[in-house]
C-alpha cells in the first residue's frame, strides 16, 4: 500500500528544491500558488510551517500550515499539493492526516481550516473524506471548510 510510506519533513536545505520542481496538472495549476512561492512565504511570515511529503525516500508533494490562529479562529492550511506523477494514490490523504494530527499534537488547535477554490473537485473530495465541513465560509474565490478537532 503507497500510504505506509508517506512522511512530513520540514522543508530544509537539502530538499526545497525538490519541493520547487513537483508539478500540477495545468487544470489544477490556476487553484494554488506554486510551491517556490510557498516557501518563499514562510521565509517572511515565520509562523507559517512548510513540509516536503515524501513517499518512501521521495519528495512527491509539498504542504503548509500556519502555526498560529486566524479567520475563523482556526489555524489554516495554505497549501497541500502531491506531483501530478503521484496523485490518485492516497498520498495526499495520508499526508492530510498526518498534519492534522501534528497539528492536534503540538499546538493544541480546535479547529483547522482549508481554503480551496469550489471548482477543485480533488480538494473537495479530499477535504470531505477527512470529516472537514462547508458551514458556508467564503473568503475571496475561496471557500473554507473546517475540521474540529476533539480530544
């Protein structure tokens, strides 16, 4: 099974540029920034938390998260995106899953909240398998949905 391999790595030295060359498909390519831009962005905003998703020894996607609350009194994802190479595989699900429960973990959140497009069907359906919930939050183009987190 691909999802027993999947790890969380902090972007480092040794891997933000493997982080910078995964690619989307061109659909998918006008509902996220790219990944240098993410990284770039935790370079400036240090509460934002930016990890490479490895499969076995390989980076195969990028996530981030803000390490603080905001809108909502959530703390938000920025970004979740697996190398179109790699989509379709649970990777991204299990990668979803393991940052959740990091999230739980170290910073004692309530709820976290994903904004996507409402046109990405692959974030839609990812979102709502992993019990996040549309309450009707929109910010912008985006809509928000929000996972709460019981412990």
């Amino acid at each position: 099974m691909m999802t027993d391999n999947v790890k969380l790595v902090e972007v480092i030295e040794e891997n933000w540029y493997e982080c910078c060359e995964l690619e989307i498909t061109s659909e998918q390519a006008e509902f996220i920034e790219s990944n240098a831009v993410s990284i770039a962005q935790s370079k400036f905003e240090p509460t934002l938390r930016p990890y490479a998703i490895y499969w076995k020894e390989k980076v195969v996607g990028f996530l981030m998260y803000n390490a603080v609350s905001e809108e909502l009194d959530g703390y938000w994802v920025y970004r979740i995106m697996i190398d179109q190479a790699y989509q379709g595989n649970g990777i991204g699900k299990a990668a979803t899953e393991l940052m959740v429960a990091e999230m739980a973990e170290l910073l004692d959140v309530k709820k976290i909240v994903v904004g996507y497009h409402p046109g990405n069907e692959g974030a839609h359906r990812l979102y709502a398998s992993l019990g996040f919930v549309d309450e009707g939050d929109r910010f912008g183009r985006e809509m928000a949905v929000i996972k709460y987190i019981t412990k």
